[in-house]
C-alpha cells in the first residue's frame, strides 16, 4: 500500500480487518517495525480521535510521531498552480510538500472540504496536491470528501459485535444537525461497506440528500426511514449537507433525530456513529447511553485501525 | 492512589514528600517503570509550569506522552447532563471521556473555574465528569478550586529549605492584581498545609476574602497583614477574587503588594510564589530578584512532584 | 559552543558543514549522544520547517524535544527590566527563562523582532534576556535580527552543489513582497558567507535598503540588479524591509522579482531562497519549477545543520 485515501487502496479489506484485531489483542507485537521511521500529523483542521489514534498507533510501532497544525504554528497554505501569492496564503504546497516528504517517511493529513466548491472539493484538490509533491505515502486522516479511516474502524466494529451467519442488515441513516456538515463519513461509510460487500445495505435520508452515486451505487436509498430502519442490524446515524445542492441545508426536521422509538422497529440494532456527535440533536441521550450504542467501541478501534495501515504502509516503505 | 485531585488523595504525605526528592536525586532510576504506558495531557487552558513539567516527569518515567489542546486542536466540551446541544459545545464530555479513557493509562486535566457559577465551580462539575466517564486514573493539572501539584511542591521546597527543629511559621498573604483570579492556589495551600500538619499557620488578606473554609479551617485568619507576617518562616504570595462576592475584585489596595519592608517584619522569610507572578503588581522586583525568593526552586521541584505522583498511579495501574 | 545565535559562535564553519554533511549520511550514528537530555524549543513566533527539522535533528541525536508555543499555550512574556506588570504581558522573562533552564538541557528560541523599535531589535533584547537567565545553551531558531541556522544551512547546500575549484560568485538579491518583512535572513546570509571567505558576494537592492553593515562589510553592493548578476553561480533570492528607515516597505518594483530572464545573465546560477516563498511576487513560478532552483535542498539540509549544531553543544553540556 503507497497512500491510504479510500477504500481502493486496500486489496483485502478482511485480511485488514484481521490485522487490525491482532494489533488489538497485542498493542506492542510490532514495535520493532517502525523504529528510525519518522511520521508527520498535519492538521489543517480540528481532531480529537484521529489525531490521538493515529500518534498512539505510530508509538506503538515504535515511530516518531510529529504533531503539527501547520495553519496554527506555520503558515497558510495555497494549493492553486500559477497563483500570484500577493494574498493571505503564505506558502504554495509545491513549496511545502516536498521538504515534508524530505522530513518524514509517512506523512498524515487532515484537510477538510470548503463546502462552497464543489468541484474542487471532489477533486481532492488539497490531498492530491499532497501526493503530488510529497513524494512519500500519504495517509488520509479524512479529506475534503472521504475518511477511510473512519470507515475502516466502522467495518471492524461491526466484524466484531455481529457474530451471526447471515448478512447483517446495516442503515445508514442521515440526523439533523445544526449547521452545514461535509459528506465525507457518508459518503466514506458507503464506499466502504459497497467494498466490503458483506451486508444488506440501505441508506435513508430526505430527498434531495442523495451522496455521490459513485460511492453509493450498490445500496438501496430508502427516503422513508421507517421503513429503512426495518430488521437493521446496525444503524449509522450521520448528518452531512446537500451534494447536489453543495454545502446546503435543507432540512432541519427533528424527526430524523434518532430515539429509542425508531430503534423499536431494527433487530435490536446496535447504534454507531463516528463522533463528535451532537447529543439530543443527532441521536437522543436515551440511545447514546443505552446498551444499543458502540460509539465508544468504534473510538477505541481507530487505534488499531491506524496501526494496521500504518504497519502495512511501512511494510511497503521498509 | 487512583486519582490525584485534592490533598485527600495523599495517605502520607511526608512519604511522598521524600520520594520526590528521590527523583530530584535520580530522576531516571525508575525510567523502566512507565514502558508501553501513555500518559495524555489534556487542556482546557493554558499552562507552562504545569504543562512542562509534567510531560518531563512522564517522561523521565519512560512514558510516552501526548499533550492535546483540546479547544484548540480539538472540539469544544459540553459538561451538563442533558443538554440539547444546538450551541457552541460540539462533544459532549459523556463521549469524550470514554475515549480518552481507552487511548491512555492516565489522563492529566487543566480546567479553570469560571467564577461566575459558584456552585459549578465548587463542585468541581468538569473534573468530575471526566472522574466519573473516563475510568482511568485522573491527575488535575489545576481545577476549578485546587491546585494540588502546585501545593505538593510547595511542600517540598519548604521541607527541603527548612531545617530546624521547630515548626515554621508559615503566612499565606493575598496580593493585589489587576484581574479576577481563581481561588485554586490560595484554596490548596491551605488544604495541604493543614493535612501536612507542620506548620504554625496564618492566612492574612483584607475583609471579605475568606477563602472556603473547607479548606481553612485550622489556619489562623488576620486582617492585619503587618501582624501576620511578624516572625514568618515563609510567606506565600498570592492573589485570588472573592469567594463570598464570588469572582469579583473588591480591593485593589497596593500596600497589599509584597515588598522589602513588608519582609522586616519576618524571621527572614523565604518568599513563595506559583508564578506566573505580576512584577511590582503582587511582589516587588527587590523582593523577586533577592535572595529570599524561592518562587525559582518551586518551579523546580514542579518535576519531582509530578513524577511522585505519576510513579505512585504507575504502581497502582500495574 | 554555549550559544548558537549568529556565525561568531562558530569557530571553524568548515568543520562543522563536514559534520552536518556526516549526519546527512548517516542520520543515527549519535542516537547515544543525547540520552536523557531534553531540548525545549520554545516558540513566540509561527515555524514550519526551522521547528520540523530541529525536532527531527534533536530526535536523531536521541533526545527528549518538547515544543512549547509560548504565547498560545503558555503566557504572554515581558522582557522589560523594571516593568510593572499591569498590562497584558503576564510573566516576566526573568521568572520563565530560569525555570525553562531547569527543565531543559539546551533551549531553542523563535522570537521575531517588532519592526517598530529598531534599537530594542537589534540589541536583541528578546534572545539576549532568555541568554542572561536561562542558565544552559541557547540556540536561535531565528532571532530579531538573525537567522542562523538558517544560513549554515545555505553554506552546506552550497558547498554540497558548487564543485569547481575557484571560488563561486554568490548574489543575494532583495526581492519584491507584499508586506515588511524583518532583515534576519538577509543579515544572517551576510553574515555566514563573510565568515566562511570563500565566495566572492555581491548583494544587489534598491537605494535605501542597505542592511546593517557590521553584517554587510566585505561584499561589495551593487544598486543596479541586472549587473549584480552578471556571472553569478548562486542567487540567493530574498525580500527586507528597510533598515535605515526602519520596518518600512520603501520599493514596490516588480521588476526585482527574479525571473528566468534574469538567470540569463547568470552562469547557469543555482537559485535559493530561505522559504516559504511568495511565488510569482518574489520569485516566478518559472524559475522555482526549474532545475536551477535548490530551495527544497536547502531546506532538506536544515536537519543536518541543526543536527550539527545540537550535537556540537551536547558535547559541551556532557
């Protein structure tokens, strides 16, 4: 594996999963893997999990892990070939890139979309830049429009609690929120879960929240949620914005909040969502605090999700 | 020792007292004791003293160390149960805590009061809630009412610069500033010098600025700072709001502030500070840059008071 | 060498550039070396590369480096003697910078000068305060008036490129930019290549915006750019404000930005530049993309100075 920015760069997503558990069940095994090997975690916007997860898993490769909010402590960046830089944009990424991918052996980003460019933002201009120039495996710590590492963590959650022959029935269910959200964990979730290709598949959400297709072909949409929720298995509760009518909120009706009531049509449906989550506004107090919810068992996994990639990565870099 | 909040979390305080000074002596005899444990460091504000040290205990401990700015780098906490969180408060400390409780084997917290909700503040609501959902142990690095890393070295350097037989007379005296302080230094010098039990003690400020008396009870409260310090050993400098007109500032006296001639009237006093101290607003320069200040070997003694603390929960966690 | 902070410090520039060039070979032949050392690098300004490569190089060396931002996550300094304190700044040097030496074995400083009072600037008073108190090796991380890492960093990258046996014509240019910019890097490159005395210097800038002559005295400077250029083997690219009139921005001539019709009167120069770089405004496009651009070398080579230099005062410390 060169760059983890999707589902595509992952050849087998269950012999992924299976290193992932092995991480879990012994943090430590691989310390020896990483030692003189340097990663550098820039962040260009706010993280809590990922930022910790991925610095956790580089320590428990036995990497250096450098932590750098490039637009806080450094200088802000421009990604726009041929710009005249008499702006407020410090540093061309051209510029940038090369000398990190000079620093480090594995370079982390997080880079969140603008919401106002559509075709930019789907072009992954930012992280593709990245690429380009750095010369070095980039890994996505969620771009402008997926984050595989969530989406990695989702499958090996749901792996883990679903134990049964049968296929699981898993929801993606779009939630209300307070203000314009990016796509990414849907549209990451679903093209996960598409790859995986282990589940009944069905995402629910008001008309006119359609994700981009080419992540979603394969699942049914279901505008009805009720009946979406029917015998799930697992329910995925996520707001994201409009894609069609980009960066837009469109509605804001609180019935798509998810209760303990829509619960009581599901199988008993465990209750997932990648955090932070807005309490009494996405989902309901009463059904983050239950039994149902696996929030913090998916947190806990996106160490060794990162370990796993990370391990792979350098395996490839060694 | 699970948690380290308050003077009531120390057994022996005289034992940890000589274990600290074991570290100052050999500060990495037990650099095996912290290997694969990871310590985070979490703020909510700002810190140097706190923060630095800290990070160079863990490490002189052989652990690993993350520092996380968590309003900065990450997401803005909601600490209320119940919440309906269509505000600013973007995780819920429900969420968070859990989580940070499974990426770490301790967790350090700075959380200042907000001096306008007596009754949040004194029930510690912040630290508390990470006590309550995050299930590993909890060290405050300054809370809404204590202090308790501060007041340990504070303890030290007075065991360590006081030789005689006799007990000290010790003065904590409040000093003027320009801006509403938290009560937190004042509250835990108090609280330790009275469970350490070796000192004649006196506090002395102007009318209306008792502090708790959860915390005082057992010192001698006098108005008449002259008074107070005759004969003093030590004298503590400090400013702190109201507690009783809660947060506000109700003199701005400046004979209050430290200086020379306040010190005549001492047993050559040794004069203590937590820093970060307000030259020439709260001390003198004079007093600052003489020979009777320690506030530099508190500072110090910072590591070693950590590292008794960390090594202490290490043995507890193994 | 106690302190790193200007080309002074350096007694043979020769023998050190062959040390930076060992560790650019062999980056952990002195992973013993820094052992249970701990470097601070202590931030008051913002830093990309400068704090990315002295991290690294301290790494290298197998110390402990703790990165603090000062004012962001610290306190806001005051380095007026005899200030009192009433004001917005809330810790004195004088308290910060013993206790920093305390904590640390070698201490690295970012300070920018103000570019209003150039006699405060140039006396350095920032850098000088945290020399005078702070106890334990200093090193510059780009100071008010210098930037020295900096330009040993061009002396390697120079000696790595240039391997003729007569001496190489090296110009620095002032360039075009959009706002004042301090005169470190213009100071500092002066500075280092009159040390060094192998090139033959010409610095070319419009009329009144002569640097500091103790740096300049010994290159010959010349008003008129296209001459300055003629023959040269390196061009060092470069804005500052002015000196003589201070801080200010005197020449908006776009025609000072370098270009591939200036290289033309040049002997195939290498062109540098300290980065970040404000394309098309200082420096075009054509020119950075080319192969006579050596700024991404020039920056990779800054861990190998600072390693050099870190390693030269762990031998003095131990």
């Amino acid at each position: 594996m060169k760059n983890f920015i999707s589902a595509r760069d992952i050849s087998n997503i269950e012999a992924m999963v299976q290193k992932a558990i092995g991480y879990k069940a012994d943090p430590f095994k691989d310390k020896a893997l990483g030692i003189n090997k340097r990663i550098g975690l820039l962040f260009l916007n706010p993280s809590m999990r990922t930022r910790l997860s991925t610095q956790i898993a580089a320590n428990n490769l036995g990497m250096d892990a450098i932590v750098f909010n490039i637009d806080k402590d450094g200088w802000k960046l421009e990604f726009e070939e041929g710009a005249i830089m008499s702006g407020n944009t410090i540093e061309h990424v051209k510029d940038a890139a090369p000398i990190l991918g000079s620093y480090f052996d594995i370079l982390c980003i997080r880079t969140f979309p603008s919401l106002v460019n559509k075709h930019e933002d789907y072009s992954e201009l930012f992280i593709n830049q990245f690429i380009k120039y750095a010369g070095i495996p980039i890994v996505s710590l969620e771009s402008a429009t997926l984050h595989p590492l969530q989406s990695f963590t989702d499958i090996i959650t749901i792996e883990e609690t679903f134990k049964e022959l049968r296929k699981p029935k898993i929801v993606l269910t779009w939630a209300p929120h307070i203000k314009p959200i990016p796509q990414c964990v849907g549209n990451s979730f679903a093209e996960w879960i598409n790859a995986w290709g282990k589940a009944d598949f069905v995402i629910t959400h008001p008309e006119d929240y359609e994700l981009d297709t080419k992540f979603t072909d394969g699942a049914t949409i279901e505008y009805d949620q009720e009946k979406a929720l029917e015998g799930a298995d697992f329910v995925y509760v996520k707001n994201w914005s409009s894609y069609a009518d980009y960066g837009k909120v469109l509605c804001n009706d609180s019935s798509w909040m998810l209760t303990t009531e829509h619960l009581a049509k599901t199988n008993n449906a465990r209750v997932m969502h990648c955090l932070p989550v807005r309490r009494n506004v996405e989902l309901s107090d009463e059904v983050l605090d239950s039994a149902s919810s696996i929030v913090n068992l998916q947190a806990t996994n996106r160490v060794w999700a990162a370990q796993a990639v990370l391990a792979e990565i350098l395996h490839s870099v060694n």
